[in-house]
C-alpha cells in the first residue's frame, strides 16, 4: 500500500465503501475523487491529502472537521471542485490555494477562517 492509505484509513475509516474512497486507500495517487460529506467526520484534515495528486473533485463539506487547512492541498493542481464548507476549520487560507488554478467550484462559507480575503482568490 501507499505510505498515505495508512493515514487516510485513519482519518476517514471504512465508513464510505465508494469505488473512490475504494481507490484513494488501495493506491492513493490514482484517487481523482473523494466525496464524504454529510458522515460527522472530525479531526483535521490530513497532510498526505498531498499526495493525491490526481484528485480533481474534494468534498468533504458538511463534518466536524476542526483547524488549518493544510497547505500541501496547493499540490492537486488538477483541483476542480473543493468543498469544505460547514466545518469548523479555521485561521487564514494558505497561499499555495492561489496553485489551483482549475478550480471551478470552492465552497468554504460556513467555517472560522480569519482575516481578510487573500487576493489571489479572485485569480482563479
């Protein structure tokens, strides 16, 4: 297995038997989609989210999910649709969000970031 498949397992559990959660454990830089919203997920969003390279479609909208968004998620260029919404995730967005320069659709309404809007946000 992948030295991230451990970490995710931990993190997210088996509570989503989709074919994509299925592929982001068994081989994590294949996973182009990860959906788990609405499952009461809690913690903090992982590192290794970094290595799923692939990942173009991120929801995770709707949980318990607490503190700073990481800034290896700069590393999924192929990003096009973040959603974090409705959490509980907090302090100031990282810069490396400005790498995603795919993304459509970013919903983080609903959480305690601080500070003002980074500029490079109405960039992308």
């Amino acid at each position: 297995a992948h030295p991230a498949a451990r970490r995710l397992h931990n993190i997210f559990g088996l509570i989503e038997f989709q074919d994509s959660y299925i592929a982001c454990l068994r081989y994590p830089p294949t996973c182009f989609e990860l959906v788990s919203d609405y499952i009461s997920l809690t913690g903090t969003l992982p590192t290794e989210l970094g290595y799923l390279t692939r990942l173009e479609n991120l929801n995770l909208g709707d949980n318990r999910l607490v503190g700073n968004l990481p800034t290896e998620l700069g590393r999924l260029t192929r990003m096009t649709s973040l959603g974090l919404n409705n959490n509980r995730l907090g302090d100031t967005l990282p810069t490396e969000l400005g790498l995603l320069t795919q993304i459509g659709d970013l919903y983080l309404y609903g959480n305690q970031f601080t500070g003002t809007m980074p500029t490079y946000l109405g960039l992308l």
